[in-house]
C-alpha cells in the first residue's frame, strides 16, 4: 500500500471519529478496501456495575502492521481496529469513566504490562509476543540496513533476530494455552 493511499486512507477514517449506528459503520466501511483487515478490541471502557442505559459506541482507527517480515520484502499493511467504548446515560456516570485510571494504555509494551499486572496473562502475553515481533524486525531488517552487508555484525544481528522471532512465537504459543485452559 503507497503511502498516498494510507493517507486516502486516514483521512476517511478520521472523518468519522465516532460510529453510533450499523448505518455509519456501513457507510465507513463502503469507503475502505475490501481486502483490508478488521479486528474489534477485546476490551472496551466502562463504569463497574453500570446500569444497561448506557450506548456502546466505537472508536475506529487505523494501525499499520508488516506482513512477511522474515522475508526479502516486508509489506507494511493497514487494518482498521474498532474499539468499543461505553457511554453511560447519566453525567456522574459519564464523569466516571472520564476519571479512569484503569483503562488499558494504547501503544503496545505498555498494554502488555498493565494486562499481565492485572492478571490477565492471556492478553498480556499476546502483547508482549507482538512486541517482540516488532523488534525482531527491527533488528533483522533495520539495524542490518546500518552495518556492511555480510560482516560478522550483520551476521550476528540475523541470528539475534531469529532468536527474538523464535521467543516471541513461542510467548503466542504460551498464551494460546493459557487461554485454552482458562
């Protein structure tokens, strides 16, 4: 995807900050490509307890991701995340959520920490393994763009690399177990 056409892309998105109804998500979703990937947030705010008056509301966004990055040709990709937020019916309750200090960071490391001091280690252990993706390839595809091809430092940064890729599966792996038995 060119850089023109994420930025076609956020523009879209960020026309319709907010969704309140099928039709608006419908219509939000007409306007982007059909291959485009679509994932809704595992988590959404919310006051403990709160009474059903409330509306959900979703927040969409976009998060560019590499596909392929073990590969010669990394492809950067787009996917729009929906994130729920609840929106209560009274101001108390409203202001309520607003003063939350408990809701989940948005970048990723951090978002891993909160869930697996919160005991969620499921989720905590997916961040952390999407994390360690990333810097996988940084190190692999990145770092090794700083240094002369084929010296024992390149070397090196490629099995370290793999090294970080390989644990970062195997912290998925672990998380999908966790999640099985849970």
């Amino acid at each position: 995807m060119s850089t023109e056409q994420q930025i076609d892309l956020a523009a879209v998105v960020a026309a319709m900050p907010v969704i309140n109804t099928v039709g608006e998500l419908r219509t939000l979703l007409e306007q982007l490509p059909d291959e485009m990937g679509l994932c809704l947030d595992e988590h959404y705010r919310a006051v403990p307890d709160a009474s059903n008056h409330g509306v959900l509301i979703v927040t969409p966004r976009l998060v560019d991701y590499v596909i392929e990055s073990g590969t010669s040709a990394p492809r950067k990709m787009s996917e729009l995340t929906l994130t729920q937020v609840y929106v209560p019916s009274s101001r108390a309750e409203q202001a309520a959520v607003a003063s939350r200090d408990d809701l989940p960071p948005f970048s990723e490391y951090p978002q891993a920490q909160y869930y697996l001091e919160g005991g969620e280690l499921g989720l905590g252990l997916k961040g952390l393994s999407w994390v360690l993706g990333e810097v996988a390839y940084l190190v692999r595809d990145v770092g090794v763009e700083h240094v002369q091809t084929g010296s024992d430092v390149a070397s090196a940064l490629q099995v370290e690399a793999e090294r970080i890729a390989d644990s970062g599966m195997q912290i998925r792996k672990l998380a999908d177990e966790v999640e099985a038995t849970g």
